[in-house]
C-alpha cells in the first residue's frame, strides 16, 4: 500500500515534472503549494496527472470568504486537482463553499513551531467541525506524533490523517503512521536530495511495514 505523498515545492515545470515521474512509484498523490502553481502556472495540476497518473492535492491552504474560497476552488478544481487543503479557522461557510465543488482536507494542527501559538489551541474546536463537516482527511503535524495519536482518538472514523513534517522538519514516517495517521508528506527530503527515485524508495520501505 502507498502512503507517501511528494510535496512537489519547487517553481521549475520542468524539474516538478521529472522529479514527480521518476519518484511516482512509490507515491500515493503529488501534492502542488504555491511555489509550484507560481512558477509553473496552474496547468502543472494536469501535466503532472498525465505523467504521473497519481492524484494531485493543491496544497493552497484557502482561509477566505465563502465567495472568494468558492471562485478559487472552481479554477483549480476545472485544472484537475483531485483534493484542495483549506483552512478551518475561518468558519464551516468558507469550507463548506469548498466542499461544495470537491474533495476538501482541513488543516487541523500544523507542524512548525509557531503551530503552538494560535492553530494549537483552537484544534479541538477545528476537529469538532471536521466531524461535522465529513471532508476527506486533515492535516496534522508528524512532528509531534502524540498530537497524531490524539487528533486520530477524536476524529470520526474513515476522515484520513496526511502529516507533513517528516525528514527536514525532523519527523519519523513511520512513528506517525504507528500513531495513526493514514499517510506522510514529504518534499526537501525528496526532491532536495541527489537522488529522489531513491530517497521516495527509501521512505515508501520504511513506511510500508507499519
Ligand atoms: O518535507 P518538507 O518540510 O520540505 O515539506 C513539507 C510540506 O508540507 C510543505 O509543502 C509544507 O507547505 C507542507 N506543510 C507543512 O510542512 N506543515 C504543515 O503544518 C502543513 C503543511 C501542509 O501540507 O499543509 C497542508
């Protein structure tokens, strides 16, 4: 079972594109940020389908008006994009108008340090709404895989867990995955190293036991 997904954060079409062909088999989904969708242009969401075959997450972390988050899900969902990750703390109207056009993961809990501040505190609350809403999954942070453990303890069973955090931000594949999350997100430690085939390999080995 595959449960890597590439954080494909570079601007370069055509180096996303070989990075995500030579590493696609070991992946589940190719997610796109900003970086990408900013030095390529939105049709990288397609290009990278038809090369890779894989679903794409657009990794936009919406947190508008209802309006706004609506008018820029439509664009991206009509460019191909399997899963949009939005922000929770704006209010169920402005996930909602996403939920509304396609499959949507909240952002419950991040994984920098700065996540302690303001998005901490309020993940009970973005965690009751998620079980209100029914999205497709959520974002927690493998770099504290016991927040994993206790996100997954209150969240509604079949909502997926995608953690970002692991390899440059200093989390263990497969110590979140044992703490319950459904897949991992990794980007510099993949498309940053001599040999990304070889590092997704890596990581899809030392995640497929769990
Ligand atoms: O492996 P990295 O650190 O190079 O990349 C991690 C990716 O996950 C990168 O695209 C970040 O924007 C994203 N991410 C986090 O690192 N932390 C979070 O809390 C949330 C995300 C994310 O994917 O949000 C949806």
């Amino acid at each position: 079972m595959k449960r890597l997904i590439l954080a494909l954060d570079v601007y370069e079409r055509e180096r996303a594109l070989e990075i995500a062909e030579c590493t696609a088999d070991y992946l589940w989904a190719v997610k796109v940020n900003w970086p990408l969708i900013i030095g390529s242009g939105l049709g990288i969401i397609t290009e990278l389908r038809q090369v890779t075959g894989l679903p794409v997450i657009a990794d936009l972390k919406l947190a508008d008006i209802p309006n706004t988050n609506r008018l820029i899900a439509k664009r991206v969902f009509d460019a191909g994009a399997d899963y949009i990750i939005a922000h929770g703390f704006v209010g169920r109207d402005s996930v909602n108008a996403i939920m509304e056009l396609g499959e949507t993961i909240i952002v419950v809990e991040m994984s920098h340090p700065g996540a302690e501040e303001f998005i901490q505190p309020a993940t009970d609350k973005l965690i009751e709404l998620t079980n209100e809403l029914e999205p497709f999954g959520v974002i927690a942070p493998a770099t504290r895989p016991e927040r994993v453990a206790y996100i997954r303890s209150k969240l509604k069973p079949g909502i997926k867990i995608l953690t970002p955090g692991v390899g440059a931000q200093g989390g263990r594949g497969d110590e979140v995955l044992k703490a319950g999350a459904d897949y991992v997100i990794v980007g510099r430690s993949i498309y940053a190293s001599e040999n990304p085939r070889e590092a997704a390999r890596n990581l899809h080995q030392e995640i497929a036991g769990v």
